[in-house]
C-alpha cells in the first residue's frame, strides 16, 4: 500500500505549536491524531521516530509515549523490529465503527432542544468548506471538511468526553475512506446532505434530522464496505 511521509512539516487547522511548553505526550499525540483526521497518513504508513523528533521538537522518550497513547486508541500499530505503524482496519472494524457513529451522532441529534444559528455556525462553515472545496476539485480537503462537520455535529451536546470519543472514532474513520476508489465518489453525495441535515436542525426538525443522518450512515457504510470487498477481490 503506498505510504505518504508523516514527519514532513505541515500546517494543520486547528493544530498547536509544540515549541517550549507545548511538548507534551499528550499534545504529540493530539497534533498525530489530528493528521490521521485530516487525511494525511493513510494506511499502513510507518511513523519515523528520528524525523518527527526532530520536526515536533520533543524528546524521543516524549514522541514513544504518544506513541503508546495512540497505540492504546487503536490510531497506531507497534510492530516488532520494524517500528510504529499506522493500522489498516478490516470489515468488521468499519461496521464497529459505523455501529459506534450511529450510537453517538443519532442519540445526540434527537436529545438537541432550541439549537440556534450561533450554535449551529461551525456546521454551517462546515458545509460551504465541503462546497468549496468540491468546487475547486479538491475532495481530500471535501473529506476533511465532513470530518468536522461530524465533529461538531456531535459538539452540539457540550460533553468533553463525548467529544473525546468521537475524535477518536473519527480519526480511525478518516482510515477507512483511504480504501474508496475515489474519493470524489466518496464524498461527493454527502455535500447535499451535509447541507440537508444543517436545514432541518435550523429548522428544529430534530427527529426528522435523526432519522436522515442514520439512512445517511447506513449508506455510507455500505458503500466503504463494497470498496473494500471490491479491493480484496
């Protein structure tokens, strides 16, 4: 599978400078997962300890424990004798995964009450970044923009933890779609109902909402499914 170079210096939205006191294991770890959302080091991709050292500004013990910490979400793979790896998931880690999304975004999208247009701004931003991005045909950054709307689709409820456990679960999603073949096909259908779910939440039509973002998942599981069946055959 080809591999991308994860250690070359990037510029990541929302990502923090880990210069001075910012080159801690945990914000390591935070700026690699966020990589890993945003598309960047797909499956199978090998971590180079030497250059990510070097480009994060932090000790080789520092860089091994975020290590651990991702290898603890499932976000990395320690192979003996040959380093640390980005994992390639199965079938069945896509329908657990699907299985956990429809747990989390649908319950969240029917508790919503009185959500305004503030609230609902970043969503908002979301989907022009995703018609944006489609427009100058780039559907990397059109996949990107979905992971965020999901992001904060879910930041709707205002739980820290929740909000943790859907990062991480979108960061091992964002694996999957590296097995589409194409990620226009991918992502293209999803615009308009990115933009359709933001109507009827602006609306307060929260079950009505609900009810179109679980059709929306199911379809998109069956279509990663049938890209990876189609890739094994």
């Amino acid at each position: 599978m080809a591999t991308t170079d994860p250690s070359r210096p990037r510029t990541v939205v929302g990502e923090v400078s880990l210069a001075g006191c910012s080159s801690t294991a945990e914000r390591v770890a935070d700026v690699l997962r966020r990589r890993i959302t945003e598309g960047d080091l797909v499956p199978g991709a090998r971590l180079s300890e030497e250059r990510l050292v070097c480009e994060l500004h932090v000790s080789r013990n520092t860089l091994r424990e975020a290590f651990r910490l991702l290898a603890h979400e499932g976000l990395l793979v320690h192979r003996l004798h040959r380093g640390v790896f980005v994992p390639e998931l199965d079938e069945d880690d896509l329908v657990d995964l699907y299985r956990l999304r429809r747990t989390l975004e649908c319950d969240v999208v029917r508790s919503l009450e009185d959500v305004g247009a503030v609230r609902l701004g970043p969503l908002a931003d979301d989907v022009a970044d995703g018609e944006t991005s489609a427009a100058r045909g780039d559907w990397i950054a059109v996949g990107t923009a979905n992971m965020r709307f999901h992001q904060h689709l879910v930041g709707l409820l205002g739980s820290r933890r929740v909000d943790e456990v859907t990062g991480r679960l979108l960061a091992e999603l964002r694996l999957a779609f590296h097995y589409a073949a194409s990620p226009q096909r991918l992502h293209e259908p999803y615009l308009a109902r990115n933009r359709a779910l933001l109507e009827l939440l602006t609306a307060g039509e929260t079950e009505r909402a609900a009810k179109e973002l679980a059709e929306y998942l199911d379809d998109s599981q069956a279509e990663l499914l049938a890209a990876y069946r189609l890739r094994r055959a």
